[in-house]
C-alpha cells in the first residue's frame, strides 16, 4: 500500500508539473501578446501626437490665408472704388461742359 501510494503521488506531481508547463507556455504566449500589442500603441500615440502637430500646423496656416484673403478683398474694394471714382472724373472731363 504504501509504495503504491507514493506511485500515485509521483504519478499525480507528474500532471501537475506537466499542467504547470502548459500554463507557463500559455503565460508566455500571452507576454509576447501583449508585448507585440504595446509597441503597435507606441506607434500608434507617437502617430497621433504627430497628426495633432501637424493638424495643428495646418489650423495656423489656414487662419493666416484666411487672414491674407480678407487682406485681399479689402484692398479690391478700395481699389474698385478707386477706378468708379477716376470713371466718374474722366467722364466729367470728357463731357461737353457747353452752355447753350
């Protein structure tokens, strides 16, 4: 009785050695997982960081041509008004200023 026993001890620490093993590969499965996952977010936030620059960027240059363009209408009306206002004088200049 008492060797067969410890044959059925021996033999139940074997399954749970080779249990342990299976959970360690299974534990190292999912390390490497989870590794693999953390530099795909790495890369990701670094992605992210650089479009928020970039959109950033983008957000300061529209607002200085948006600036310019409103420059531009500006300096366009005064100029039209300029030109309606030398009409108005070469068409008085050019009218016959006779008095019958």
């Amino acid at each position: 009785g008492h060797e067969q026993l410890l044959k059925m001890m021996e033999e139940r620490m074997m399954d749970v050695e080779q249990k342990l093993r299976l959970v360690k590969r299974l534990l190292q499965d999912k390390v490497n997982q989870l590794k693999e996952q953390l530099s795909k977010n790495t890369k990701a936030d670094a992605m992210v960081k650089d479009l928020y620059v970039e959109n950033a960027q983008l957000l300061k240059a529209l607002e200085v041509t948006e600036q310019r363009q409103k420059t531009a209408e500006k300096k366009n009306y005064l100029l039209e008004e300029k030109i309606a206002n030398l009409n108005k004088i070469v068409k008085n200049l050019a009218s016959p200023s006779f008095s019958p």
